[in-house]
C-alpha cells in the first residue's frame, strides 16, 4: 500500500498504476470489473491448474481495489477498522439497517 500510496503522490511517468490512477474511478472500476470476472471464471476451473489459475486473477483484482483505495486516499487501516466495526453483525442485519437509514424498503 505503501507503494501504491507514493505513486498515487508522484505519477511516476510510464507505470502502469499512473495510467491506472489518472484514469480515476471509471478506469479503476472497469479492471476491477473485469478481474473479478476472471476470478469467478477461474475459481470454477477443475484441478490444480485452476487454483493455480483463481490465485493469479485473485492477485489481480486485490491489485486493482489497492489501487482504487490508493487514488481515493483511503488506508488498509480504515478497511481493517470498518470490518472490526462489522464483526459480530450479519451482513443481512446490517444491509436491513443501512437500506432502512437510506429510506430503502424491499
């Protein structure tokens, strides 16, 4: 994250996380949408080349969310805290809650 932060400050010319973070959200959104789809295609793919397979997509969508993270200026820190925060809470309570303090009902 380090890293990611300096070349966030920086924009070393020629790295490809510059292009990524002068892209901003769209850009970075689009390789998080596609990585993602690739983990789900190779997590469903038999035997040991497919895990090898889902560990290397896997690797690429962590990449490009660090990088979204990076050019929004948020921190590992406030990501542990906010699921520390979640701990102990369904996730059905808490989407109930958030959707109830939005005036969404279902």
């Amino acid at each position: 994250m380090s890293t990611l932060a300096e070349r966030a400050a920086e924009r070393p010319a020629g790295s490809y996380t510059t292009k990524l973070l002068d892209g901003g959200a769209d850009a970075i959104g689009k390789k998080i949408r596609e990585e993602a789809e690739e983990l789900i295609e190779a997590a469903g793919e038999a035997g040991a080349d497919g895990r090898a397979h889902a560990v290397y997509e896997a690797g690429d969508l962590i990449y490009h969310t660090l990088v979204m993270l990076a050019w929004r200026g948020i921190s590992l820190d406030e990501v542990a805290a906010e699921l520390a925060r979640r701990e102990g809470t369904s996730g059905l309570a808490e989407k109930a809650a958030r959707q109830s303090n939005d005036g969404l009902t279902k």
